[in-house]
C-alpha cells in the first residue's frame, strides 16, 4: 500500500552544524506535507508544512524541501541546537481525504555538545 | 498559547474494562482527531470529527471505538472492551481548517 517512509532512523549532528532529515514517500496523490518533532514524553509539535505545488519553503531556522519527482522530502534546520534533539517525523495528506495524517517511522536527530 | 490537553497523562485498565479518554481541543479549532503510537511505532490515524460526525477513520477503529462532543469542549475517545494490543500512547489532535493539525500531550493507556 501506499507509505511514507525515512531514510534514516538516527541521526547525530555537532552543535552549530545544520542537520538535513529526508523523507521518502509514494502516494503521489499528496496534497501537504508536514514535519513534525516529537521530544521524549510530548505529543507531535508541527514544525513546517509544504503543499504539494511548491518545491520549496522556509521558516525560522528550517526549511523543507519538496522534490516531487523523485518522491523525496527533506528538513533542514540551520544552526542545529540541543533542543533540537528529538524524533523528526514527515506526515502527509492524501488528496481527497479529510485530513488524515499518514505519519512516517521517524529519525531520532541527536545534537552533540 | 493555546493548547490541546489530554486527562488522565496515563490510564491503567483491565483486559475487557471499558476506558475514556478525554481531550480538550483548542477552543476556535472545528476539526478534531485522534491517533495512537504504540511503543516505538509510527503515530496512526484513528479517526476525524467534524460537525459532530465521524468524517473519516481507519481500520484500526473498529467497533470496540467510539468518540463523542459531549458538550462544547471535550472531545473523548471511548474503548469499550480493551485489549491487549490497544496499549498505546494515545494522542488527540485539532485543526482550524488548514492541515496545521496540534498535538496533545498524550494519554499513554496500559492494559493488563
């Protein structure tokens, strides 16, 4: 069926250092696509979204990029902090229905002192 | 800021009890969801609530499941006879009207 999956399941990064999160997935019916963070004992926190007509979106100290032709998603957060260190998961939104969130197995992104 | 909470943080039941799990959704928010994660596993969608109705849902909530708006701001999940596989972490989630949803807390729910 269809999914939404993750390179990678951890990740380490140097304090300072930008971290780069990718995400594969294969409903090319997607509408959004969301990130979310998740630190230890929390509820999913949303980071950034893109739709699916844009290749390209920024915020405060990240940035998602959308490639649709190869069916890949990626989460760059500048500057990588230690509170940074948590769970990354990208979700999606299939066209058509009422905003089900299909989530992604997660990268655990640690930040080193 | 405004949040979704989530009562009780962590719910021990019985093989075959029936549980409630309740949520308050962030008040100006119309959508309403709920997903669990079991133990190292993806969060899964369980159900969408719009209107005061079950908008969509997944396989996952069967019969044994049902939600409720009983009044103006709580939102509940309801297990009916749990199981053991239904121990999970349990989260509620609402939206405006965008795919911006905001998570809870979580209710981590143990069943014995």
């Amino acid at each position: 069926g269809e999914s939404v999956g993750l390179h990678l399941p951890t990740l380490s990064v140097q304090e300072g250092d930008n971290s780069i999160i990718n995400c594969a997935y294969s409903n090319s019916a997607s509408d959004y696509f969301i990130w979310y963070k998740q630190e230890s004992g929390k509820g999913p926190q949303f980071i950034i979204d893109i739709r699916s007509n844009m290749d390209k979106r920024q915020g405060q100290r990240v940035t998602v990029l959308l490639n649709k032709t190869v069916k890949h998603l990626s989460l760059q957060i500048a500057a990588t902090q230690p509170g940074d260190s948590a769970v990354y998961f990208c979700a999606e939104i299939t066209s058509g229905s009422a905003r089900q969130l299909t989530f992604g197995s997660g990268t655990q992104l640690t930040v080193l002192p | 800021e405004p949040e979704v909470t989530q009562t009780p943080s962590h719910q021990v039941t019985q093989m075959g009890q029936e549980v409630i799990l309740r949520c308050v959704p962030i008040s100006n928010h119309l959508y309403f969801y709920w997903y669990r994660q079991i133990l190292g596993q993806k969060v899964e969608f369980l159900v969408s609530f719009y209107n005061n109705e079950i908008s969509e849902k997944s396989e996952i909530f069967d019969d044994q499941f049902s939600v409720e708006r009983p009044d103006g701001s709580n939102f509940t999940l309801k297990i009916r006879s749990t199981k053991l596989e239904d121990s999970a972490m349990y989260f509620c989630a609402s939206s405006v009207r965008g795919p911006e949803q905001y998570f809870g807390p979580g209710t981590r729910l143990t069943v014995t």
